[in-house]
C-alpha cells in the first residue's frame, strides 16, 4: 500500500506499536525511544537491540512495525516515533527530495542484498525472450534491480552504475524483457505470475526464500547499507546514540545470521 497523508501515517504509527520495553511514550523522555521498523525479521532485530539497550543502558525501546516505505519517513517526520531503521542512502534521498523531509543518518544497520527470483527457472541463462520480470516500484530499488540486469549484460543502461536509473535508462533491451513495476512488499506474492522478480532479502527470508536461491544477487560490495534515521538535531542525542550501540552489537549480528542465513551483511563493519 501507498499512504503519503502525515496523519494517516500517524494513525498507523499508533495503531501498530508494539510496545518492547516501558511504558513512557512522550519524545522527550530520555529513557525511551520510539522506533518504526519493517513487519518480520527487521523488527526481530530491533527487538534484539531493544534487550541490549534495557540491559546495557536502561533505555526503553518502543518498536512500530509498518508494511510499507512511506509510513516510516511520514511518522517520523509528524513526531509519531522518535527514528525508523528500513532504508538505505539513495532512498532516503529521494523521499527527502520529493517530501521535503529534513532527516539525517544517525548510524548503519545491515546491507539486505536484492536478488532476482523465479519460480519458473533455476539459471539466469534459461530466461526466455519477452519475460515478465517484477521489479520494485520506488525509484531507488528499482535502480538496484536495473543495475544488477545490467551487470548481467541483459539491458544496457545510460549509465550502469547510476543510483538513480530508472526504465526511461535503458538504451537496450535485445531480450525484449517485460517490466512490471511493483510494491516492494507485493513482490514475493507475484511471483508465480511472473518469470522473474527482484526482492529484497528482507521480504525473501520472510517467505523462506534465501539469497542462495537467487538467479542473481548482490555482492557484498553493495552501496545500499540500512540506516538508522532521526530528524535532523537528533543524531547526537544520548539515547539515539544508545540505540545505535545497542543495534551495532554482537547479539543483534548473531540474530541477524539465524533469521537471514547470510542475506544480511554488518553495514557498519563493511563501511568502517
């Protein structure tokens, strides 16, 4: 789904909160933090962190859990929730740009590869001529996905290595492929009636898919690392910094490795 109103946004914040630790929900309570997160493993991961910081620094984590990549940036902006850890770089650039947010990066989380999957073939090299193939609609992960189709010498881009390339960028397209342009979310559910989707780990483990079973998939040199994100000011608050000591943790790492069985790779060690 696509929800742009802030007070929807806020609506949902409310309504989806999972409350980790505590009870305070007030912004200025330096004991406690509001966080929004994607449904499923990414919430498991906050919920990790959310120990460590009770446990190591006394600090309640409040987590809302949202299904789709405009609610986060819209409750954060409206002061529903205090920072949100879904989005890499490039796209919190472009909703900053398009939305007016002013937003920083107070730390990293993981790189969550986006790999091609097909229920329909086993090898990049038996897709036919004129396949369907999904991709996600927001503009920085449709990128990913076009970049990586790229890479394979299936389309030729304006600019192969552009963060902002979009189906406009293709200059060649021999194999005739297909794009339908998709809700991240929806991907995974598509992919019986198409011959190929790109998704990102973080619904493909979800749907017991892992990165091994992907035609094709991002490297470990990946620019797209998740951020903890907070409006501007916030990044040198005490409990924002908490917060990110407690994600970038051995035990969150360990958590990460049991749900994502290898689709998830320490951004902050990676980009040291």
């Amino acid at each position: 789904m696509r929800i742009s109103p802030k007070g929807l946004g806020t609506a949902l914040a409310l309504s989806a909160s999972v409350m980790i630790a505590g009870c305070g929900n007030q912004s200025d309570d330096e004991n406690t933090v509001r966080v929004g997160t994607m449904a499923g493993p990414e919430t498991a991961l906050m919920e990790t962190a959310a120990e460590v910081a009770k446990d190591k620094y006394g600090l309640d984590v409040e987590i809302t859990e949202f299904n789709d990549y405009v609610s986060p940036n819209a409750a954060l902006d409206d002061g529903s929730i205090d920072a949100n850890a879904y989005q890499h770089q490039p796209y919190l650039d472009s909703m900053m740009a398009d939305r007016g947010f002013d937003f920083v990066a107070a730390g990293k989380t993981f790189v969550y590869p986006i790999g091609a999957y097909s229920d329909k073939y086993k090898s990049i090299d038996e897709l036919p001529d004129g396949a369907t193939i999904a991709v996600p609609n927001d503009p920085s992960n449709e990128a990913r996905a076009l970049l990586l189709l790229a890479r394979e010498n299936l389309i030729e881009l304006r600019d192969p290595q552009s963060p902002t390339a979009t189906p406009d960028d293709i200059t060649e397209n021999p194999h005739n492929y297909q794009l339908r342009e998709l809700d991240a979310a929806q991907l995974t559910r598509a992919l019986p009636d198409v011959d190929m989707a790109f998704i990102n780990s973080t619904y493909s483990v979800a749907a017991d898919m892992t990165v091994d079973q992907a035609l094709i998939v991002e490297d470990g040199d990946s620019p797209y690392v998740n951020l903890i994100v907070v409006r501007q000011g916030d990044q040198n608050s005490e409990k924002i910094q908490h917060l990110v000591d407690a994600f970038q943790s051995q035990q969150v790492v360990d958590k990460a490795d049991e749900l994502f069985k290898g689709g998830a790779i320490a951004g902050w060690e990676k980009n040291q």
